[in-house]
C-alpha cells in the first residue's frame, strides 16, 4: 500500500487498477459479479469510480437510488477493510443482512455496537484484523473508545463511510453530536477514502458534511432529485372532521382504482389506529404501524406489506426506514411532516418502479407549525450553567466516572429529559463530553459555566429557529399556486425550468412560467451566496419571478419580495 504525503492512496497498487479505464471496467464487472448490475441508477457509478480512485467522495443520493450499492462495490475493490459508521442499529442489522445476500460477500460483514456482548465485539474486531470481517458497520459512539479506534488503526481501513452523513450537520434535520467526533476518526485512522452518503441535499447541509468530515477535495456527486412520476397534490380543509373525511375518500378512491398498495401517514399513534380502524370498516385491507406496537406484530405488517397482503399501511414515521417496495403507489399525508427533507424522504418511498403513483398532502392551516425542536422548550440559562456547573465540580472533586443525567435529577430536582437535553446542547457547543455511558465529563478547555450555558442557549435558540424555517418552507410548499414539483426541487437547490404539468396546480393551469432558466437575468440566481444586513451569510435557493428564497446560516429559510430586495439594498453577493 502506498499513500502520498496528504495521505491520500495513489494509484500505483490500487487494486482497482491503474489507469481509470481500468478502474471502470473493474467496476463494472465488480457490480455485476455482486448485484447482477446491469445498468447502474443515477449517480451510483460515478461515486463508485470516485472512491476506488482513491478520491473522497460524497454522494447524494435520494432514498431508494441504491447508496448501499456504492461501498459494496467499492469495497470489494478497496486495498483493505471497510469502515461503515450508521447512526442506527436496526439500520446496521438491515445493512449486514443485505451484504449477506450477496453470495460472495456472505459472511464478510459484522456489526460492532452496544446492542452486543463484550464478547461479540471482541470477535468483530478480531475479525478485522485477521482479515474475515471486510465490511464492519459500527455506531459513532463505538469510535468514542480510544481502544476501538486503536484496534480498527492497526488494520489499516481503506474506505471509510459514513451512513446519513447529513447527521453531522447541525443544518440537517437529524443531527448527532456523536457524528461531530467523525472527522477526528478520519485522521486517527491515517484517512482512509472517506464515502460520505446522504439523501438530504441542501447546499449548506453538503458544505457541512465536507468541513466536518475533513474530507479532502471530494468529488461531490449529486443525482437528480426529480421524480416526475410521481404526481403532488395537496388538499387544505377548514376543519378537522373533513380533513379526515377526506382522507379517507383519497384512500378508498386509489385502492378502488386499483392503485395498491399505499401508505398513509399520520402524526400521532394513535390517529394511526383510528384510521386503519375506519378504513377497515370500509372493507380495505388496512393496518397500522407505530413504534409503540410489539416488535412482532410491527414485523407481522411489514410481512403483510411487502407480499401484498395489504392495501394500505397507516403509520407513523417509523415506518419506512428499511423498507423497499418499489411498486408502491401512493403516500398520503393525513398531517405535514416537520420539513420538506422528510416529506422529500417519505413520499419518495412511492413509485420507485417509475410506474405513475401519487403523493398526496391533506392538511388544516392548525397542522403546520404545532411541533417544537425542544419538546420541553428551549432552556433558560440559569439550568444549562447549573448543569455545566455541576459537570465541571465532579471532574473538580476527582469522580472520574463523570456525571450522569439520574445523578443530575437528584441534584437538581428536574426531569431527566430536559436534562438530557442540556447535556446534548453542551455537548454541541464543546463544553462537555458524553462518554458510552452517557455521563457528563468537562471537554478539554472547556469554557467556563457561564460562557457555556451562553453559548448553548444561543445553539438551542438557532436550532429552534432553523427548524420553524423548515415548517415555513412546509407551508410554503401546502399553499403555494405555482409548479409543486418546482417548489419541492428548488428547496434542494434544484432548478425545474419548466412546470411540471403533473401536479394538481399544473392540472389547473395555476402554474407560471418562471423567467428565471439558468437565472441569467435575475440578480441572485440560486446557488449565489449572499450577505443580508440583519440575517447575514446565506445561499439563494429559489427564485421565483417577485421574490427570492434565501437560507440564511442563523435564522433559516427567509421569503423576501425582490422589489424590496433592491430597493433597499437588501442582499449582496458575498466571494
Ligand atoms: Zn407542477
């Protein structure tokens, strides 16, 4: 094995082979020996190209484009392990079974989580480093251990993903501190090629993905977001009984067309149960699925699901994750998901086999806006610096066990989940580290407990203000009279230069031509970063004829008329 001094491998030795015509029908052949790949589906080549020249690589690629494939692939043409860090351990489980279905990977992937026995975690490492385990998929926490990134060194790791990369990023709408420690793994592990996969696609989302990972000069490969077969409609109801009637009416009207089977989506567990019931009574093979169900019985649906034994699942979100039937034909929302990202993610489980199906958003005004980032609010400073505080006074008093959320309820009388909460936010602003246990140590040069709650309290009010941005950009996309599909792609900073004539705004003739195309004559084409005077840095995502749709770093998606725009100087490009 060789490595340049940037510790990036070179070509010379790269099993892969040398020159890049090589490398593709390498992989090529690769891809059909494994998956019996044939064709590839968008983007997934380019990525796997990318990795096995050595380059890191993030791919975005929406849900159900085959991101799995990627490090399969180009895993099995690496010069040594395979790192795969998923934040999830149902996820870690769905992924070693996939590898095991492949004939020739079969039995060279194994998880290493706290799910397992001292003993099993020792094996997978052991297997690792005598070269039986390829494919090891591992929780961020397990990287926490000084003693399990020694033992995944010493088998010098040639590829290194990271799963829902978008998890890293405080933008996204899934973050995790323990992904934070990521890019410091990289370097401890010499940085292998690092394979980032995300299906979440706004720019400063990607921009955070590649600081925060240290990736270096990364091919960024985007597959187009577009699922022109799937046709968007959203119905608004005044009230709550017709909105459910109606509901009920969609659903009943697509499976008596023969359009089966769907999904319908509700906020509540119990909305699930009260749907599925009342579909049922109208002689539709329903079920509901929640998180709160036994494990049998969510498994049980599933089943049912997936050999068609049902014609509509009702579920919360939890169902999804995992689950892959390309033949489904409609997803109807009976409430708003919490942003676009997750709307974008949960309809795109509908019409995979590219036939037509239909996602369907039925809504009251009252729906949108009603969740909250910080169930239990954000935190008043006071509470975050009395628990900075006390985390600060055991390290003080030698108690080198840390403190642990049950030890800060009995010192300070409050629950534990805003406790928890507060240990996060310090957490994030560097203030503290969360150790496999979950108790609280002082990070090194931690600020003291003032500037610490400061600061985390700023980071709770950023978050809570970003994700009410993300519920406007939801009701943006429910009340707009313009292209659907034109609102939905430029929320990923895609740009539909046409209106989409599939969706229930084209079909009435609603939908403007936009005079924007490659943006040439407006001001502030999408991508372009601007500087406003109050909200500061951003990047135009959308541009519509009167007004422009700006994400700005601090207080999120803003609306603002371009007529004021430059009236008042509102906007300057920035670089
Ligand atoms: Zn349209």
């Amino acid at each position: 094995m060789t490595r340049t001094g940037t510790g990036q491998r070179t070509s010379t030795g790269n099993p892969a082979g040398r020159t890049a015509a090589a490398r593709t029908r390498r992989v090529r052949e690769t891809a059909r020996e494994l998956l019996g790949f044939e064709t590839f589906r968008p983007g997934q080549e380019r990525a796997m190209q990318s990795v096995v020249s050595g380059r890191d690589t993030l791919a975005v690629l929406p849900s159900g484009a085959g991101k799995s494939a990627v490090y399969q692939v180009a895993g099995r043409l690496a010069d040594g392990p395979v790192l795969v860090v998923s934040p999830l351990i149902a996820l870690q489980r769905d992924q070693v079974a996939r590898l095991e279905e492949v004939e020739v990977l079969a039995g060279s992937a194994a998880q290493l989580n706290s799910a397992l026995s001292a003993g099993d975690q020792r094996a997978a490492l052991e297997g690792l480093a005598d070269g039986t385990v390829r494919y090891l998929f591992l929780a961020p926490e397990q990287l926490a251990k000084p003693e399990v990134v020694e033992a995944v060194a010493a088998t010098e790791p040639a590829l290194f993903v990271v799963d829902e990369a978008h998890c890293v990023s405080a933008w996204g709408h899934d973050f995790r501190p323990d992904y934070l420690r990521l890019g410091a793994v990289v370097e401890q592990l010499g940085h292998p090629t690092v394979l980032a996969l995300t299906a979440t696609a706004a720019p400063p989302v990607r921009a955070e993905i590649v600081e925060r990972l240290g990736m270096r000069d990364p091919e960024v490969v985007v597959a187009g977001f577009d699922r022109p077969e799937i046709r968007l409609e959203v119905e608004q109801h005044a009230d709550a009984h017709t909105k459910h009637e109606a509901v009920l009416d969609r659903v009943l009207g697509e499976v008596g067309g023969g359009r089966v089977p769907g999904i319908v989506y509700s906020a509540t567990r119990k909305g699930t149960a009260e749907l599925a019931g009342e579909l049922g009574d109208r002689g539709l093979r329903a079920r509901a699925y929640h998180a709160g169900l036994k494990k049998s019985e969510r498994e049980d649906v599933q089943r049912a699901f997936m050999t068609d034994e049902l014609d509509v699942v009702v579920a919360t979100t939890a169902f999804g994750m995992g689950i892959d039937k390309p033949d489904t034909r409609f997803v109807v929302h009976a409430e708003p998901a919490d942003s676009l990202d997750s709307y974008y993610q949960e309809i795109g489980r509908a019409g995979r086999d590219g036939r037509p199906a239909l996602a369907l958003l039925v809504y009251r005004q009252e729906d949108l806006g009603v969740r909250k980032f910080f169930a239990a609010g954000i935190p008043p400073e006071e509470e975050l610096q009395q628990v900075a505080g006390l985390v600060a006074a055991a390290e003080a008093a030698g108690i080198e066990d840390g403190v642990d959320v049950k030890q800060l309820r009995e010192e300070t009388g409050r629950a534990a989940t805003p406790l928890a909460r507060d240990l996060n936010l310090l957490e994030q602003v560097s203030a503290v580290v969360l150790d496999e246990e979950g108790a609280a140590h002082p990070a090194e040069g931690a600020p003291d407990p003032g500037a610490a709650a400061a600061a985390a309290r700023e980071l709770a009010e950023h978050h809570e203000r970003v994700d009410q941005s993300r519920v406007e950009m939801m009701r943006g996309y429910a009340e707009t009279t313009d292209c659907r599909r034109q609102f939905l792609l430029g929320y990923f900073g895609e740009q539909l230069e046409h209106p989409c004539g599939n969706c229930d705004n084209c079909s009435a003739g609603l939908s403007q031509e936009q005079p924007v195309g490659d943006g040439a004559d407006t001001p502030f084409p999408p991508q372009t970063p601007v500087e406003h005077a109050e909200w500061g840095p951003g990047v135009v995502m959308r541009v519509e004829d009167d007004r422009v749709v700006v994400l700005f770093e601090e207080v999120g998606y803003k609306t603002l008329a371009l007529a004021a725009v430059t009236e008042n100087d509102l906007l300057t490009r920035r670089g």
